[in-house]
C-alpha cells in the first residue's frame, strides 16, 4: 500500500503518498493512541461525510485528545482529496495519533497528527453473487466491557483482537468471525454489526458494546421506513439457529448477507434483499431536483 502514487493529506497540507511517514517513536504506534475512520464515496461524494468527521472527533475524545481541526476543515479536507486523487467511486480514511515528542505512557503534550488516504474502491461485485451470503465462524476474543475499554470509539487498538479473530476465522476458511461481547450476547463482526430477520422482522444486538455503525442506524432507518419492524435487544448465542436470516452491515461491507455462522445456516431471504436494494439506493449521490 505504501507502494503507491498520488497525494496523501497529513497535517493540513497535501504529501506525496510516499512521503507520508511517521517515526518509529510515535506514541500512538507503541501505546495505542490512534482512532481512525472507514469512509466511502459513491460518484464522487462521500456518505455521511459528516456523521463519520463527528465520530472521528468523539473518538479522539475517549482517548483523551482532541484533533486540532474542527469538523468543517476536516470535511473540506476530505472533499478536497477526493477531487484531487481523481476519485469517485472510492475509500477514505483519515487517522489521528499522537506524535512522537515524548516517549512514556505518559503523553499529555505530543503533537496529534491527522491524516487522510483516499483510494479507488469501487462498490463492486454482482449483486447475484453477494445474495450468496459469506460464511462466518466463532470468534475467541469478546468485546471488552465499556468499562474496561472505551468501546464506542473507532480507536485502533480495539482492533487488534479484530484481527486475531479474523485471521483465525479466515485460516478456517470463514470469510468473518462472529464476536460476543463480555456478557456473552451476540456483538458483532471484525469490522461490521449484525443483523437478523425472523418471521420479516429485522432483530440486532443492541449498541451498548461496540461501534453503533453509521450503516447499522442507516439500514435500521431503511427498514422502518419500510414498516419493516426493529429489535434492538440482547441476543444470545441459542438463539442464533432460530433466525431465517442473517446480513452483516459496515461502510466497507455495506450489506453483505450471511450464509451461514458456524455450522448454523441461513438463507439470503426477502428482508436482505429489500434492505440490501434500499441500502445500495440511499448511498446514490442526491441529484438536486431539477
Ligand atoms: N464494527 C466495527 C468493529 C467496525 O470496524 C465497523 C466499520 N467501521 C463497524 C462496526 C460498522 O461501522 P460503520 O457502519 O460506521 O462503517
């Protein structure tokens, strides 16, 4: 990745991509302190720009720093990025960590960088073939305890059991792991929340463990405006195989339908693809009405 050509905005000013460096010393690669955010822009405009800036900043916040730009300049920085790498189906994603000016646990005075890649990504593959739905397996590791961990923020070392969870998952041949949280309730994916339908009703695990997703409220939005009734409740692992359907949601996943979850099978059914259309329609660019 670092291989490639184009511009790289970093601290409010545009780099070359492979200028884009930091040091080895920076306090956010040796003790965590990094957030970061997935965005994705559909013909040349990012969705939810400004609900991904805001979270951004609010997970900079759990980690006790603020980002020394405000939302309009970071949105103004994305935006101005995208034009200029030439992008319109593509990927962002900004990160700020802490420098490099002091080493220790401590840190309370280092620089807060900020920076934004952006790279094609188109929202690929045929419809057909996604309705397939992917395989998940189990994960080992749970979501933390928000109270040992500050689980809402999009904060780098949160993932680091991501990770693990996947590449275990993926050595199984599963595309996916499924994570519980501390309690043991049905969370979420690596990298996506989960969603299930029964009876053509939509039920998920409540957001009080993990990443409330900007798709997640997005499809839970989708499906209200269709009557379509929504869970938000606990879900236990027994329940799982009680469920007709299963979809996983995220920027990058967007709705990716789930066929099965360790030995546990669904079928791809009418709530997933109504939502799966719905989902694929509202991230269109609005066309001003003419
Ligand atoms: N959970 C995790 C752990 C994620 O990494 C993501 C992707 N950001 C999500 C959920 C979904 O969030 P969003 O819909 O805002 O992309």
């Amino acid at each position: 990745f670092d291989k490639r050509t184009g511009w790289i905005w970093y601290d409010g000013a545009f780099v070359p991509w492979q200028d884009a460096q930091v040091h080895v010393l920076t306090h956010g690669l040796h003790y965590g302190s990094c957030v970061f955010e997935g965005e994705r822009a559909y013909g040349g405009e990012i969705f939810k720009l400004e609900d991904h800036t805001a979270r951004l900043k609010e997970s900079a916040r759990l980690l006790d720093f603020e980002i020394p730009y405000d939302e309009a300049e970071i949105n103004a920085a994305c935006r101005e990025l995208l034009a200029r790498q030439n992008l319109s189906d593509a990927y962002l994603r900004p990160v700020a960590w802490r420098g490099s000016d002091m080493m220790g646990v401590s840190a309370q005075h280092n620089q807060i960088h900020l920076a934004i890649a952006a790279w094609e990504w188109p929202s690929y593959f045929d419809p057909a073939e996604r309705l397939k739905g992917i395989r998940i397996g189990q994960a080992k590791y749970r979501r933390p305890d928000p109270l040992t961990a500050p689980s809402t923020s999009k904060a780098a070392g949160l993932y680091m059991i991501c990770t693990i969870s996947k590449h275990a998952a993926e050595r199984e041949g599963y595309a996916d792991a499924l994570m519980l949280d501390w309690r043991g309730r049905v969370a979420e994916c690596t990298g996506a929340n989960i969603f299930f339908a029964k009876n053509g009703e939509l039920h998920t695990p409540e957001a009080d463990a993990f990443l409330n997703g900007i798709t997640r409220k997005t499809v839970i939005e989708l499906a209200r405006r269709r009557g379509i009734a929504v869970h938000e409740r606990e879900i236990l692992p027994e329940e799982l195989e009680s469920f007709d359907e299963c979809f996983i949601t995220g920027t990058a996943a967007e709705v990716t339908p789930v066929s099965e979850i360790a030995g546990r099978h669904y079928q791809p059914g009418p709530v997933t693809k109504q939502l799966f259309d719905d989902y694929m329609a509202e991230v269109q660019p609005k066309k001003a009405a003419a």
